[in-house]
C-alpha cells in the first residue's frame, strides 16, 4: 500500500516573478485554494493520508497553510463565512504533515533524494503541486501500482516542438494506455526526442530509487534528474508509463495557470 505523498516545493517559481518574491508559487491560488491544496486533495482522494513536503527557504507559508488558525477561526466562528474553511480543516484533520528542507536547489532528483528521511524504505507517490490535474491522476496511478508493483511515470501526448520542455518517453505497450518503458530523455529537442509522449508531474517511486539517485550524475542543467535515475531502474527491471485519463495544466506557467482559473471557474458556476 502507499501511504505516503512527495511534494518537491523548494523551487523559487522564477516564472512568476515578481508574485513569487515573498510568497511559494505553490501557494498561488486558482480561484479560492493555492495550488498545493489541489494536490493534497488529489492525493486523499488516492487514498493516500501522509504528506512528506520538501521546503526551502521562504516557504513558511505553506506549513501555515496546513495548520489551525486559532485567531482567524475565532474571528469568522458562527459567520456566514465560517463555512469556507471547512476543506482546508477537514484536511488537517485527516492527514499528516511533515516537511524537510532542500538547502540547496539541484534539481528533481536531488528534491526527491532529500525526501528520503520522511518516506523511509517504502513506495511512494509524488505530486508536483504546478502541475494541476483534474480527474483523479494518482487514484488511477495507485490501481496500477497495485497490478504491477514497479515505477509508474503519468505521461501525456504533446506538440511535438514542445518536447524540450519535457521528460519523454518510449517504450513498448503492453496494455490500453500503458508503456514499458525503454527509453527516457530529459529535455530532448525536438528532432531528437524518442516520441512525443511526455512526463508530467505525478510519478509512483519504489523505494530503490534513493540508492539510484545517490549514484546518478548530474545531467541536463548540471542537475541530478530523476528521469536519469528511472532510465536506471528501467534498466536494472522495470518502470512504467500511464496515459492518464483527465486534464492536466501546466501553472508553472502563465498561459496554463489562466488556462486552469478558467476551467476550474466554470467547473464551480456549473454546480451553482
């Protein structure tokens, strides 16, 4: 069973300069609730109640976020308001929370590799909070985990030119929507990339990835790459691709962070 959730949140979201100076992109909102919120709810929905969330520097506000606000509570208590912190309370409620800092920021990989002392010797999931999925992802991530037991990448179809901007995938199918995987480059360009198949951010990790990491070089970016430690594992057994079934938005960027307010805005009007 996986019990536990990544969440690499160190990152400084230059993107989003200058609204990312003072506060985690991870806690920009799309309409009412910052992006990490989405994620911790895709994952409770997964059945998965104990987030491990890697901080940084300046991050403060997400560990606020996850916490009781005695003083605010007080204020809006027997409010017609009152009412709209029942989400983020049912999650405090029902998960766990623990955090751990990456000092220095040497990409995915070495993100993940700093997790190791909240996940300890189990398989996990992973959830990039700028990556905002609708359509329960990590739910029809763990049903195939629990098939198959090995490293599980969610992949989508992309433009073809847009593969620099990607992990991406080859490998062969062996059911509806599923690939095992043999081939995975970081970033490739386009006239080089394998296929147009591309990771996005939800992965399911068995735990054998910690020695992997350590061992793997720097790469793309002279950063330690987790698509390099899974060519790995690959390798040495097996690691699978999932065409999700759900929409995904890319809210690392500025187009598909107003693409997703949008969707998710008129999602909330059709329930009224």
């Amino acid at each position: 069973m996986i019990k536990k959730c990544l969440f690499p949140a160190a990152g400084y979201g230059t993107r989003f300069l200058p609204a990312t100076k003072a506060t985690p992109k991870e806690m920009l909102p799309v309409l009412t609730k910052p992006l990490i919120q989405y994620g911790v709810e895709e994952a409770v929905q997964a059945g998965i109640p104990t987030m491990a969330i890697i901080t940084g520097r300046g991050k403060r506000a997400i560990e606020d976020h996850f916490d009781i606000s005695y003083e605010l509570e007080h204020q809006i208590k027997g409010t017609s308001k009152e009412h709209l912190l029942d989400q983020i309370r049912s999650l405090i409620d029902t998960c766990t929370f623990s955090y751990t800092r990456q000092v220095e920021m040497k990409g995915l990989g070495h993100a993940i590799l700093t997790g190791e002392t909240l996940i300890g010797n189990e398989p996990f999931a992973v959830i990039l909070a700028d990556d905002l999925c609708d359509g329960n992802v990590l739910e029809q991530m763990k049903n195939l985990f629990n098939k198959y037991r090995c490293s599980i990448v969610a992949i989508e179809e992309i433009p073809q030119q847009d593969t620099n901007k990607y992990g991406v995938i080859a490998g062969k199918q062996i059911e509806e929507d599923v690939y095992m995987v043999h081939t995975m480059v970081e970033k490739p360009a386009p006239e080089e990339a394998p296929s147009n198949l591309a990771i996005i951010g939800r992965y399911i990790l068995t735990p054998d990835i910690f020695d992997i990491l350590r061992e793997t070089k720097p790469g793309k970016g002279g950063e330690i790459q987790i698509t390099d430690a899974l060519m790995t594992q690959a390798q040495r057994g097996m690691v699978l691709a999932y065409k999700f079934k759900g929409k995904r938005f890319d809210c690392g960027s500025v187009d598909g962070f107003v693409e997703a307010t949008n969707y998710f805005y008129n999602l909330e009007k059709e329930k009224q």
